[in-house]
C-alpha cells in the first residue's frame, strides 16, 4: 500500500499540468459560491500549501514523494501556481455564466412574451449546405426585436436557416426576419437537454428565414475559402456515395452529421463505433501521422514538419466545425509535438491535462458534455493501460498471466471499455457487449477507411471518374461495417439496459476500479488470494453500476407539450404507462417517453393506457409499438431487451363501433404479440398494491372526449384521478355512478389520510373540470399537461381561477415541466 502512494503521489507531482487542472476544475465546479469567498480560499490555500512546503521540504519521506533530485524550486513554483489556477477556474465559469445569463435575456424576453417572429441582425460566419440545398448559417454578435421599429437586444450567436438563393460571404451583416426557435433546458428525466449542448456553444436560438436582406458587405477571405471547400467536398461525397453512404463519408470526413441516417447511428453507437463518426482522435492521428510522414519524406527538417503539421491539423479541425473531441485531439497532439521537438517524455495525461485547461478556457459550457466526458475517459483508460504494461508483460506464463499475455488487445478493450463505463451509462443508459469485439474486429480498417474516404472526397472535387477508384473500396468497407454490426446487435444478450446511475454508485464504481488497477499495476502472480480479490473487485464493479435503483411507488407527470403521457412505477418495478401522444412536439415517443424510461432502467411497458384515440394521447404510443420487437412472452431482464421499450399489454375502452384510428391501434398490436385487453366502468386493475379503478366509460360507439377513459388510482400515499380527455358531461356521469353504484367506494378508500392528485381533463379547458366535480374530490394538487403558449389557451384562466379558490396546488408542465410524485 505505502508502495501505491508514493509511486501515485510521485507520478502526480512529475506532471504538473495535471495538479493544475485539478485545481482549474476545483475552482470551475465552484460557480455558485460568491467570488469575494473564492478569493479568501484562494489565499487560504496558497498559505496553507507555502507552510506545508516550508515546514517539510528536506524531509527524506517528504523528497522522495514530490521532489526528484531535490528540484525545490520548481516544485514552488508549481505550488504557487495550484491556487492560481484555482482562482482562474472559478473566474472562467462566472464569466461565461454571465456572458450566458446576457445572451439568453432577450431571447427569453421574446419567448416569454409568446412571439413567434422576430427580427434580428447579424454577421455571417460558417455557412453549412443542408441536404435539401437550403443553408445553415452561424450568425455572430446578433440583435434580436419583435419588430424593424423596436429596440434590438444583443443575444449572442444563433443559427440561420435559409433558402438555396443566399449568397451573402462571410464576414456580411444581414437582417432576418423569420420563425423564431428558443433552446429550452429538458423538462423530463432522460431527456436531452437542447439549450445546454447548444448553449456550451454560444449559440441561443435558431431562426426560419422568411425576408433576408444584406445591411453591409463584407467577406472574410479565410472563412469564405473554408466554407467554399466545405461545401465543394460536400457536393463531391453526395454525388460519388449513394445517400446512406454519403451520410456516412460526411460524418467521418467531415463530422457532418445532418445527412446521417438515425438508423445508422444507432447502429454503429451500439457497437461502440461512434468514435467513426465523429473527427476524433483516430482522425487526428492518422491525418497527423500521414502529414508528417510525407513531410518528413520530403527532406524537411523536423521543426518546420511539426510546424507544418500542427498548421494542417489545425485548419482540418476548423474545416470540421472545431468539434470538442477534434479539438481535444489536436490539442494533445500539439502538446506531444512540442515534447518531440523540445526532446522531451511525451505524456499523455499532461497532453490531456493541457488540452482540458485550453478546452474549458475556450469554452467553458462543455464541462459536462457528452463530447468532452467520453473522450477524455478514453485517453485515462489508455493511459492506465500503459501504466500497467510492463507488469502484465511480467506475468508469469501460466494462469492469469497467460491469458493476459496472449489477449493484450482484448485485455486492453476491456480495460479502456471498464474506465468508460460509468460515463457511457450517464448519456446513453446501456450496455452493448460486443461493442469490444467490434472495435477488435473492424479498428483495424479504420485507417485505410478514412484515408480513402477523405481523399475520395478530395479528389472528387477536380475529378470524380479518379475519386470513383478511391470511392469503391469505401463502399465494400461499409458494407463490411455494417455486416458485422449487424450480425453482433442481433447476437443474443447483445444489449443490457442499465438506467442512469446515482452518483453514489459513480464514486464507488471508481473506488472499487482503481483497486483494481493498483492490484494489476503491483503484478499478480499465481497467488490465488489474489485472483480472487481481483475478481471481488471486477465483480463489486458491476453491482454498484448495475443494482436496481427504483424499489418505490413514483408516478410521473411527463412534458409533453401539448399533450398527455403518464408514467406510474410501483414497488416491484412494474410499469403502467397512460397516454403517450403529442400535438406539439414530433418524436414523443422516441425522444421523451423512451429516454425517461431508459434513465430509469425500464426495457418494459407491463401496461399501456390509451385513453382515447386522439392523437395528442396516442401518436408517441403508436411510435412504441412500432419501434419494438415482436414480444416473445415472459419478459427476462437480461434475455429480451435489444435496444427498444416494448410493451405486454395494451388496454383499450371497449368499442362496438371501432373507427380506423381504433382499427389502426389494434392492427399493430396484434402484429406485435401484444396482450389487448377491453376495459369498462367498474372494472379494476391491480399490480401490487397499485390499483386502478375505472369510473367511465362503459361501452362506446366512437372513441371522443366524452368517452375518454376516467382512472382512479389508489396507492399506500396517494389517490390520482387520471381525467384523459373527460368533459363535464363526462364528469357528471362519473359522479352520478359513484353515488348511484359505488356509495362505498370513497369510504373503504379514504380511511387512511392521502394526497390527492388530480390530472385535469382535457389539458385544463373550459370544458372540463366542473364545480361539483372538484368539490367532490377535494384535489390537493391539480396537474395541467399543455404545451407553452398553446393556440387553444389550456389551461383556460376561469379553470385555474376556481382551482385558486379551492386552495389547490397547482402545477403546470408548460411553466413548470414534469411533475414526479414519490413515497416515502
């Protein structure tokens, strides 16, 4: 152990950039505590560490830990510099909040205020050919109004969509006048959160034009002849590549993803491959390697070559869209560049420390993206994985030791896959196995890929009969890409879905890894006690990142927009879903109701509700059902789940007239192997010690608001009235059928003190939620699911009125997004 401490606290101090950015990311996390308290803890800890230097410096223990050749002076400079980076940190992050807060205000203003045309005035920067030929364009230092007359509020950077006959070069102001798009924050767990990926990239808002005039011209010659060879190597891939193909080329040549179909994407994610699709590191490297190469060839002496290098690397990563993982990439490779030249180590967690430090300093919104998080994790896996090297290249020959010896590129997946892992489950929530045999299998042809993707591409520019040579051999690749991800996603156990973890299960997943390593990084023999603590560890790692989280009742009130969709999870995890449909967004199953799941670690619907067959309640639940595999019977955690949320049974209010939607909804679900199963007033279900009791309707002719299903839902906490669509013809009937037929119902139910929640009918309109009604039950909470500034006016003001004058809670997912009730 005391062997691991030193050896950790020597390795930390040899790499100074390392400590700094510890301290930078200290400094940067602490953005909520006042800066005049930053200040103090700055002083405090350089006071603190000048003491601690003083007092212990020509201490043997005190050498041997942070001082190779008792080089004092260095290590004080290094300690000076700790707070300061601290205090830099601190100060990068308030300013880009700020800078955030300023850029938002006028657009929020607009918003809020439920415009939905605006005018603004801005410089052109990149100009992004779509696929339809329409542009994309980066608009800087924009203005925005309600109109020509009223005064333009600066707003930062937003993106302009406009039509084939924009012909403005960059460097242009213009005016746009257009449909105006805010960029709001997710409102559901799981969800994607739009403003702050765009938001980490200074951009607030996006913009429709419908009048575009130029106010000056102007022309960035650089930008301009950037933009130009964009847009020609893009024409070039479109017309040499069929359009599944040239989806993939742009996203690998030119991380343009725009034309990438969804399918493939998924395809290649789930195979741990999306490092192809994006310009990473692999790219990097390989275009770095190449340039250098041939320059080298050339005679050129090595300083001008690493010049040279560094030059083009640099102009590819613009030519890209200065993506984070390209940029993280460059940085690192200038950084191991510069050692080569100055003949010094390279190392690759200073490359990465300095890279980071420039990173956040440049853009500090990226912190905790997706981009920089899995990129960076990476770089520490194969960094740990060197440490580790020369002990496994000691193991002896039998056992342990030659199992490892004979799979180093297994081993090393693995290893690099494990230091991910918990970062991976943060955005994506799964598991694919064979992601690791993937990346063993087709690594390999990514180089010769790339190399004849981007030259193709290149080429194609001047002459595509020549580029048509280099493009063929890219075809047979992706095919070959395609086939073995395939067969791999169709593999059983393929797929295993996880949820997002806790952060306390983050921390001890690491805890329990890095024993790991130090138990590797201090050389196993054939001690079986020791085998058997590695596998301990190995296996301690997959519980804590893996153990159900959710053993308690939890209803969900998800925004949808202008819509419903009802999630209730009780204690055995079983899942009843009421409602899935959206008039205000498109994609809610996909992109709201699927991720919610996933982050929960749920692959099944046990229940599906409809209430009605408005599309607002069930167009997301149609996207389901067609999304999932044909359910196969008794749902096995870790058997059935491939990628999709499926459902087992569909409940439907019973029909004699069925109309097409009617027809349409039950087609699918029989094709499916769904359960359909007819429900009418009186009838109950129960799943544990959920019950769910239908109050209306009994059988119906058509499927309309006033036939909409009516629930009561009773659970140990809490009774939650789901209305669907009722109106107050409907509710009078559920009261007449209540005091008529069901006198008790209340009474055997209401002994014990609950909360009631009631889901309001017909998303709050005037039509719904009569005074007899809400008299009867009493609400403490009422729930409006609309869409913000919906065109139907839910909720309507004398609704919100009378539930004020009730004294109920109110909550309202288009102000306040999704509501989560829980027990204790």
């Amino acid at each position: 152990m005391r062997e691991h401490v030193m050896w950790f606290f020597q390795g930390l101090f040899a790499r100074p950039l390392v400590l700094l950015l510890i301290f930078f990311v200290v400094g940067f996390s602490l953005e909520k505590l006042p800066l005049n308290f930053s200040l103090a803890v700055f002083l405090l800890l350089l006071s603190v560490l000048l003491f601690l230097f003083n007092k212990y410096k020509d201490k043997k223990w005190f050498c041997r830990c942070f001082v190779k050749k008792k080089r004092h002076r260095e290590l004080l400079v290094i300690i000076i510099l700790m707070p300061v980076f601290f205090i830099a940190g601190r100060i990068r992050i308030g300013c880009f909040i700020n800078e955030s807060k300023t850029s938002s205000d006028a657009l929020e203003s607009l918003y809020f205020r439920g415009e939905k045309y605006i005018v603004a005035y801005g410089n052109v920067e990149d100009i992004y050919l779509e696929e339809d030929g329409s542009k994309r364009i980066r608009l800087s230092h924009v203005e925005v109004s309600a109109g020509i007359n009223e005064e333009a509020l600066p707003c930062g950077d937003i993106f302009l969509y406009a039509d084939a006959g924009f012909n403005e070069k960059a460097g242009s102001r213009v005016m746009a006048y257009g449909k105006f798009k805010y960029f709001v924050h997710s409102t559901n767990p799981g969800e994607f959160d739009l403003k702050t990926y765009y938001n980490a990239k200074g951009i607030y808002a996006s913009l429709y034009a419908v009048k575009l005039s130029c106010i000056n011209n102007g022309n960035n010659h650089f930008v301009s002849f950037v933009n130009e060879l964009r847009n020609k190597m893009k024409d070039s891939i479109t017309g040499l590549y069929s359009k599944e193909d040239a989806g993939i080329v742009l996203a690998m040549v030119l991380g343009d993803k725009a034309n990438l179909q969804e399918e493939t994407k998924d395809l290649f994610r789930k195979n741990g491959l999306s490092h192809i699709l994006v310009i990473s590191g692999t790219h990097i490297s390989l275009i770095c390697l190449g340039f250098f190469g041939i320059l080298k060839k050339r005679g050129i002496n090595k300083i001008l070559s690493g010049f040279l290098t560094v030059s083009f690397m640099l102009f590819y990563v613009y030519l890209c869209g200065n993506g984070i993982s390209a940029l993280r990439a460059a940085f690192m490779t200038f950084s191991a560049l510069t050692a080569v030249l100055i003949r010094r180590n390279s190392d690759m967690f200073s490359g990465l420390s300095f890279a980071l430090i420039v990173l956040l300093m440049l853009y500090p919104g990226e912190f905790f993206g997706s981009s920089l998080l899995l990129s960076s994790s990476a770089v520490v896996g194969i960094g740990l994985l060197s440490e580790i090297k020369k002990e496994v290249e000691m193991f002896p020959e039998t056992g342990i030791g030659r199992t490892l010896k004979r799979g180093k590129l297994l081993f090393g997946s693995v290893f690099i896959n494990m230091t991910m892992r918990p970062v991976i489950l943060m955005f994506f929530y799964e598991i694919y196995t064979y992601g690791i045999f993937a990346n063993l299998l087709l690594l390999p042809l990514c180089g010769g890929l790339l190399s004849l993707a981007l030259v193709s591409s290149f080429v194609g520019i001047f002459s595509p009969l020549a580029a048509s040579f280099f493009a063929a051999p890219v075809y047979l690749l992706i095919r070959i890409y395609e086939g073995v991800c395939g067969f791999l996603i169709k593999a059983p156990f393929s797929a295993f879905l996880v949820g997002k973890p806790g952060k306390l299960a983050v921390i001890l997943y690491y805890f329990f890894f890095f024993l790991f390593f130090f138990l590797l990084k201090s050389g196993i023999r054939e001690g079986r006690a020791k085998i058997k603590t590695l596998g301990f560890f190995a296996i301690a790692m997959v519980i804590v990142i893996i153990y159900p989280r959710n053993n308690h009742f939890e209803c969900d009130f998800l925004d949808v927009d202008q819509g419903d969709c009802i999630v209730i999870t009780d204690e055995k995890g079983k899942v009843v879903v009421i409602d899935c449909g959206s008039t205000g967004v498109s994609g809610v199953g996909k992109y709201r109701l699927t991720p919610f799941l996933k982050s929960k670690g749920k692959g099944m619907i046990d229940t599906l509700i409809l209430t009605h067959m408005d599309s607002d309640h069930i167009n997301g639940a149609i996207e389901i059902i067609e999304a999932m595999d044909v359910y196969e019977g008794e749902y096995k955690r870790l058997r059935n789940y491939k990628g999709n949320i499926s459902v087992r049974r569909l409940i439907l209010p019973l029909c004699d007239d069925p109309e097409k939607v009617y027809e349409k909804v039950l087609q699918r679900a029989h094709s499916k192997n769904i359960e359909v199963v007819f429900l009418t007033k009186g009838e109950s279900l129960k799943f544990n010690k959920v019950s769910y009791t239908c109050l209306h309707p009994g059988i119906i002719s058509k499927s309309e608001n006033e036939d909409s299903f009516v629930f009561c839902v009773n659970c140990p906490q809490y009774e939650i009235w789901l209305m669907g669509d009722a109106d107050i013809n409907a509710e009078r009937e559920v009261l007449k059928y209540i005091m008529n037929e069901k006198p008790d119902f209340f009474s055997e139910n209401r002994k014990n003190a609950k909360i009631r929640v009631l889901k309001a009918g017909h998303h709050g309109s005037k039509t719904s939620s009569c005074k007899e009604f809400i008299s009867f039950i009493k609400p403490d909470i009422v729930v409006f699911s609309a869409g913000f500034n919906n065109s139907y006016g839910h909720p309507h003001k004398s609704v919100l009125e009378m539930f004020e004058d009730y004294g109920t809670k109110i909550h309202r997912t288009d102000k306040d997004g999704g509501l989560q009730l829980l027990t204790n």
